[in-house]
C-alpha cells in the first residue's frame, strides 16, 4: 500500500503532474513526446515522473488509476487520461483552459 500512498501524495499536491516515459526534454516514447508538446504548448509549468526509472509506479499505477497505459496526465488529483485524450483536448482548447485553471490555484 506504500507505494499507492505515494502516488496519492504525487497526484494530490502536483495541479498538473504527468506520468511518462522518459522525461520532458528526453522523452521516451512517441505518445510521451506527443503529451509532453500539448502541455508545453499550454505555457504552464508541470510535474513529471518518469514511469522507467520508478518500476514500482510503474506496475501500480495502472491499478491505482485504472488506465492501463502510459503517458498518464492528472489534473487537481483527476486522470485525465492519455495520449489519444489529451491530443483531442489540445486540439479543441480544453487542455489549455484546463491547465490555466489548475496553475492559477496553486
């Protein structure tokens, strides 16, 4: 359960943290690079794990959100979800409005 406590923790004091392959400036997937460019594009800061170097989140992640895959971006606590979903919500302008709203509260 320790490791489901420290996801709780990442995800509830990160607004916006994503779960990715690689990191943002070395991504190491192309559904990473993907995410990581829609969030850039939204000119807000944001936190990242990378998923290869935590095997531990890695393996538990999936079952604590249960999403399956990576990248994972979490909003305020909330999966938003992944590559396909933030893709869509960048092209339609919700990802920004979404990620303005969450770094004004912090």
């Amino acid at each position: 359960m320790e490791i489901f406590d420290t996801i709780r923790e990442q995800t509830e004091n990160n607004p916006i943290i994503l779960y990715m392959k690689g990191s943002p400036e070395q991504p190491q997937c192309g559904f990473s690079a993907r995410v990581v460019q829609a969030l850039m594009a939204c000119g807000q800061r944001f936190a990242y794990v990378d998923v290869l170097g935590n095997p531990d989140i890695r393996a538990n992640l999936p079952k604590f959100a249960d999403w399956p895959t990576f990248p994972q971006l979490w909003v305020k606590g909330e999966l938003v979800g992944g590559c396909d979903i933030v893709s869509e919500m960048f092209e339609s302008g919700e990802l920004k409005q979404l990620i303005e709203e969450a770094a004004a509260e912090t």
